[in-house]
C-alpha cells in the first residue's frame, strides 16, 4: 500500500515553549545528564512523556537536540515531554568512549529516566513557567528504535547483562504506560543473524513476557532490519506479540525505520519522508495515553478512527 500523503492537522497550532539544557549532576554518572523540556505555553494538570531518543548516525539527532517534530506536537497536545542525552549520544562520545557500558550505555538510558523522576521537583524549578503545572501521577515513556528498548525496559522487559550474567530488572512502577516506536524485537542466535547482531548482544536475552504495563507499539511494514536479522519488519512486532496484554500495534503503512521522519525536521538520514506519518503519531501517540490515563477520554477512539480506516488510513491498529 503506498504510503499516505494527505493531511492529518485537526486544529490550529497551539504554542509551547521548549528549554534546555536542564543540567541534573547525578553522582556516579561520568557527565552531568542534560534535558530538553518542551511543554504547551498555557494549561495546568498536564501529563507527562519522557522520550528516549535513538542511536542513528547523526551528530545531534541522538540527544536533546533531536525529536522536534515529536516533542512539538506532544507537547501540542498537552504533554510535557522531557528529553535526556543519554550517555550513547555521540554528542558525548569524546567523553565517554572508555566508560563501562559504552557504547550503548543499555542499562544507563534507562536508569536516567528514574533520575528525572527522582528529580522532578528541581526539573519544575529550573524551567520558567513550568512549576505548579505537571501533573506527576500521570507519567508516560516514549522512545524510537534504541530507545524503544529503553521504554520496554522501564515498562518490564527484562535482560540479562551479557558481560556479568546478572538478570536485569529495570521497571519503574511510576511509569504507567509506554510507547515504543521501531523497538527492537527478540534475541537468540536464529534471530539475529546480521552482520551487526553481536553489537547489540544485550538484545539476545530480551524477555517480553514481563512487559506488563500496558503501551503502544508502532512499526513500519517497510522497516526492514536486515543488518540485526532477516526476520523482516515484523521483528519490530515482537514487543506486541511476545508480551502480555493490555497493548495495542499500530502498523504504519510505507514505513521505514524513521517513521516518516520523527527523529528531526528534514533531517537526510530519513529515507521515508512523509509529514503526514510524522503529524499522524503527533495525534494518535497523545490521544491513546490519554485514554490509558483516563478510560473515559475516548480521545484514541476518535483518533484511530480518523486515521486508520477508510482509503486513506495511515496504518492498521490491533490490540489485545
């Protein structure tokens, strides 16, 4: 199916404001973790996405810097988004080459979003017009492909440290619901296959079957992963169909592994270009957490209808 090309805009924009860095010191942490908060100019109560950014080859992408065409329309929606640097940004591979966890820091990506939660108050603090407006009960996590795994992590998922045989549970009970967008799927030596398999050996022992709270999976049907595995694009599926329900799968049509170009506004590494995928998850990612935060709002009724049914859906939508 081609991919779609209509528009998605529903409503006039609506302003937001973005700040960074935030500079948090964490003791342990060989530098400072920095954030970018983007959040609506105006509102109170407003829910909360932390977004956990890639690996891919751009210099900034892969940090605060990246994710705007996300960050705006969430934060759009109402949401606060909060974007840490993790230490796998090559923003700061001059500093951190030599680290322990380098150069996927696995375990530390998702350990720096419970440092912002940990730290939320000074957060509010240091962003003007920010304090008094987040509501901390309602707290989301969100991460495309490396992040992706992120997410999964913080929502259940489980690994076992390659390097010390040690199980890893990194569950952060204040997260109540997740999205992960390209996530990578399963392990095992029949899966990954490719020629960059034993980068990312840490994948090998991904359990999903812990992955209890619920979230939403998104896939591209053209997102070919063949440098992990020839398993084809339905190994992104592998978060929804290997772990427990609540979840619901939002395939993507014409897809690739960018997703019509969420990782920064016109940036060259997209080889999916495609506004209208990209304004399609700036309304269906908001619209589904806020009917998992509030079972009453059928924001995600509305939004699936509109966007994945009829001639010119953007994608299909499965859950269980």
């Amino acid at each position: 199916m081609p991919a779609p090309t209509r528009s998605t805009a529903v409503a006039p924009p609506v302003p937001v404001m973005s700040y960074g860095p935030v500079v948090l010191p964490i003791p342990g942490r060989p530098v400072d973790l920095h954030l970018r908060v983007t959040a609506p100019a105006s509102g109170t109560d407003l829910p909360v996405i932390l977004l956990s950014h890639g690996h891919g080859p751009s210099n900034h992408l892969s940090s605060l810097h990246g994710y705007a065409p996300l960050a705006d329309r969430w934060a759009a929606q109402g949401f606060v988004v909060v974007q840490p640097t993790h230490l796998s940004s090559r923003t700061l591979s001059h500093l951190v080459a030599d680290a322990p966890g380098a150069p996927f820091f696995w375990r530390a990506r998702a350990e720096d979003m419970t440092h912002v939660l940990d730290r939320f108050d000074a957060i509010e603090g240091a962003v003007p017009q920010l304090a008094g407006r987040v509501d901390r009960a309602r707290v989301a996590v969100a991460g495309h492909s490396l992040g992706g795994h992120t997410a999964g992590l913080l929502l259940g998922a489980r690994n076992t440290d390659p390097e010390t045989g040690e199980a890893v549970d990194l569950r952060e009970p204040r997260i109540t619901a997740g999205v992960l967008l390209a996530a990578p799927g399963r392990g095992g030596a029949d899966v990954l296959n490719g020629p960059m398999a034993e980068a990312i050996s840490f994948v090998h022992s991904s359990d999903f079957s812990t992955m209890t709270t619920p979230a939403l999976v998104v896939v591209g049907d053209k997102d070919d992963p063949r440098h992990f595995t020839d398993t084809g694009p339905d190994w992104h599926t592998d978060p929804y169909a290997l772990a427990p329900g609540p979840k619901t799968l939002l395939t993507l049509f014409g897809a690739e592994h960018g997703l019509g170009g969420i990782a920064g506004y016109d940036a060259a590494e997209t080889t999916d270009e495609n506004p209208a995928l990209v304004a399609a998850l700036g309304r269906l990612v908001p619209a589904y957490l806020r009917t998992r935060f509030d079972p009453a709002d059928d924001a995600w009724r509305v939004a699936s209808d509109a966007l994945t049914r009829g001639p010119d859906a953007v994608g299909r939508v499965e859950s269980k």
